[in-house]
C-alpha cells in the first residue's frame, strides 16, 4: 500500500515541482528588478 501510495504522490510532486519553479522564477524576477531599484 505505501508503494502505490508513493507512486502517485512522487507524479503529483514533479507537477507541482515544475509549477513552483515556473512561480518561484516569476517572482524572483518580479522582486529582482524591485531590490535592484529600491
């Protein structure tokens, strides 16, 4: 059971993976330029 439970949730991890680094990097970028300025 914890091996099909493992399964899914390590997919549902790389998803979520990708997504956050796309948000992260988004608001690096977004907070890059503002430190830079401030």
């Amino acid at each position: 059971m914890v091996k099909t439970k493992t399964k899914p949730k390590k997919r549902r991890t790389f998803a979520t993976d990708k997504h956050n680094s796309k948000t992260r990097a988004d608001a690096v970028n977004k907070v890059n330029p503002f430190d830079l300025h401030v």
